[in-house]
C-alpha cells in the first residue's frame, strides 16, 4: 500500500485527495520508484478540469515528473538495480502511470539517472521542461549560434528552460512577459532583452532589438492576438512553434505576414519527442550534458510538502511562480 494523489471528479485543486492505495510489483520491462520529489506542471491542473489532451478514468491519478530511488525492477534486465538514484522522462499517459505517489511503475525505457550532484527536487524539475523546449528549439526548429528566438510566457518553468538552452547553443533569446515585473529576474535568468507585451508594441520593439535579420524563431506558449505583432517581427523563412494555448481570445491567422515572409506556423508537443527513440536519446544526451556542465540549471519558483498538493495546485493557478513548483516526500 503507498499513498497517492487521486481526484474523483473534474473541477478545481479542492478535489484532489491523498488516497491510500495497492501497488503491484513492476512488471516485466517496468521500474518500481520510491518517489522522494514531484514536478508540478500545468498539464496536471488541465487532466484534473477534464481539458488535457487526454481523458482522465475515476479514481484518477496524475502527474508527470518524479525523481527518487530505485525500490524493485521487473523480471528482465531493465539496466537499473534497487539504490540507484533515478528521475522520468514525462510517460505518454499520466492516467496509465501517474507519478504523483509514494511509489509506482514506470516503463524502464522513461526512467534515466541524472547526474548525482542533482538533489532528488531538481531533478523533479527537469524533463518536462528541457525536453519541451530542446525538441522546439533544437530538433524541430535547428536554431543556431547568433540567431534571435523569441520566447513567451517567458517566466514559465519551459521559458526559463528555453532560455538556457538558447544560450547554451549560442543564440541570443528575447524573452516576453505580461508587465515590467520580472524583468529584472528574466535578465539574470540569462534573457539578453525582456519585452513587456503588455506594455509595448512588441512588433517593433522585436524588430528593434533583431535587426535586419529579424526574429527566425518564436516559441510561443500564449497563442491569441499576439500572433500578428510576432509574425511581423519574423524573418522570411522563420518559423513560429506553438505548444500552448494560455490565451482565452481567439488567435488570429496572420496571413499577410505567413505569405509575404513564406513562415511556418507549427504545433507541437513534447510527446514527439518522447515517443521517437532516436530523439528521445539525442535529447537526452543534450540535457545530460548541459547539467552536467551547469548551462542547464533548473529554476524551482516555490516547494511544497505532499500533504500541501491542493495548495501546491492552487499556486500554480495563480499564475504567479517563476520558475518550476516542486512537491517532495
């Protein structure tokens, strides 16, 4: 028996209940987890309001990042023995493995060491992040040394995470948020420029700051209005990912600018990434390396206690965190 973090109905972090429940031993081609820290992401907060991606089964479980200890392996050999220190790489369906427990199954193939001078909070606070904006910035859209990206919502743990990545590469991101507020936290996050979109006309402002060559690649977790002023700033032949949807207004097509400039306009998921192996290990090796070498630092905006997950969701909510929630056990 191990508790776990379960909802019986969809609608606000008020339905969330630590339950205690069964956890049968790994299966073959499965490891067992003794869970010691979570990543909370906004994934979670839209599975338990019924409009994620995919569809809960009640009782439901959730969650998507976990790091801690090896406890049992299935009967082959998955590579990992009981005592190695491990995180996951966010499994294709929270509702088949949710990570939000005590202990629980994962498919070895998700499972990774981090590097052992990475506490079991900040590895909770990587994959979903780096692998997010690794496979926008890296795989999809090839960004290179010297090139400007820009990034919104720009605070978020994947914006943050965009930004390190950015520099690591070489190139030089912009990083866009509501107000004036966290500009100072952004520039020492590694921002070279922070636009306030509710405070300038971004088109020119990001055209000011890219030049001639204009803005090749947006990362855009907002979509609305927003999509005519950033297309304008881009570069013929620049590319727009998107991979959220926080605006509630509708978001425009800005075809003068796709077909004047000829730009791609592209959705994406990290689930790409993740279910293509080849990807999946070449991301990895990036990640691997980059918090090895301390380009990669996860940023962790505010921890709570297991017993405080309604809490824990109801911060999340507030839009207000910079950086990464993390919850330990």
């Amino acid at each position: 028996m191990t508790r776990a973090v379960r909802f019986h109905q969809h609608g606000g972090p008020e339905v969330l209940r630590i339950e205690t429940v069964d956890v049968a031993p790994p299966a073959r081609g499965e490891v067992q987890i003794r869970i010691r820290a979570l990543g909370l992401n906004r994934a979670e907060a839209l599975l338990r309001r019924g409009t994620y991606i995919e569809t809960a089964k009640f009782p439901s479980g959730l969650g998507l990042e976990a790091a801690g200890i090896v406890e049992a392996v299935g009967e082959d050999h998955t590579g990992f023995v009981p005592g190695d220190n491990v995180s996951i790489v966010p499994p294709l369906s929270m509702v088949r493995w949710p990570a939000h427990a005590e202990l629980a199954n994962f498919p070895a193939g998700i499972v990774v060491r981090h590097p052992p001078a990475l506490g079991f909070e900040a590895a909770a606070a990587v994959w979903m992040q780096y692998l997010t904006a690794y496979g926008a910035l890296v795989d999809v859209a090839g960004l290179l040394r010297g090139e400007v990206v820009a990034i919104t919502a720009a605070s978020s743990s994947v914006g943050l995470a965009a930004i390190q990545i950015a520099n690591r590469i070489g190139a030089i991101p912009i990083a866009l948020t509501r107000t004036s507020a966290k500009r100072r936290a952004l520039l020492e996050a590694g921002a070279a420029h922070v636009v306030a979109s509710g405070e300038a006309d971004i088109g020119p402002r990001l055209a000011e700051i890219a030049g001639a060559n204009g803005v090749r690649v947006v990362f855009d977790a907002v979509g609305g209005p927003a999509f005519e002023p950033l297309t304008a700033a881009m570069s013929p032949g620049g590319i727009l990912i998107e991979y959220g949807g926080l605006s509630a207004e509708p978001t425009p097509f800005p075809l003068p600018n796709v077909l004047s400039k000829s730009l791609t306009l592209r959705g994406y998921l990290v689930h790409e990434i993740i279910r293509d192996p080849g990807r999946l290990a070449r991301a990895k090796a990036f990640i691997l390396d980059g918090l090895s070498d301390g380009a990669l630092k996860p940023i962790i905006a505010r921890t709570f206690r297991f017993e405080e997950i309604v809490e824990a969701h109801r911060f999340l909510e507030s839009n207000t965190q910079f950086g990464k929630i993390v919850v330990t056990i």
